[in-house]
C-alpha cells in the first residue's frame, strides 16, 4: 500500500475554548494564598462540565492554560478566579481552537 492510497481527514471537529493568562512574576509562591480557592472554582467548573482542561506552562511558569467547553463559561470562571480577582494575572485572552478527530481511510 502507497502512502498515496491513504489520506488523513478531519471529522466531527469540536470547538473548544481557551482562556490563557499571563501570570505575574513570583506567581508560584504569591499564588500560596489562593491554593484552596482557586482549586476549588476549577472542580466546581469540572463537575458542571465546563472545564476540560487546565494548567500552568512550565519553565518558567509565566502563563497558564484553561480548556472550557463555551465561552459563557470561559467568561464565569474568569471573572470568579481568585488568581485574576486578585492580581496574579497580568492578561488574559480567550480564543477558539477547533479539534477534530483524525480518521484515516483508503481511496
């Protein structure tokens, strides 16, 4: 079989929503303070079946990423997160990213 005879397509592409922060320097030990809360939000998020995914980008840790499924949820827990209620990020944005799943057939 040739390389030729197989192609890679996209089906049912999904659209999720990325909320990025941009994170204050010394975020590790300034974020010790909101250490409950801030999981907190994201396990509640969770169990709705709003928060897909989430974490800080390391080496160095200066941004952290959020994988919600809408974005009215991106905007609720934003404007709930203790770490942007309370300084620790610099900026936010938000962007769509469609996902599909790759199949692959023969012609």
């Amino acid at each position: 079989m040739s390389r030729n005879s197989i192609i890679t397509r996209l089906s049912s592409v999904n659209v999720h929503h990325i909320l990025l922060y941009d994170v204050v320097d010394n975020f590790i030990p300034r974020r010790d303070r909101f250490m409950s809360a801030h999981p907190a939000l994201a396990k509640e998020s969770e169990a709705k079946g709003d928060l897909l995914m989430a974490g800080a980008l390391s080496d160095p840790v200066d941004r952290a990423v959020l994988i919600l499924t809408s974005r009215e949820a991106v905007k609720e827990f934003a404007k709930s997160d203790p770490y942007y209620l309370n300084g620790l990020v610099r900026f936010l944005c938000y962007q769509e990213m469609e996902c599909g799943h790759r199949t692959r057939s023969r012609i």
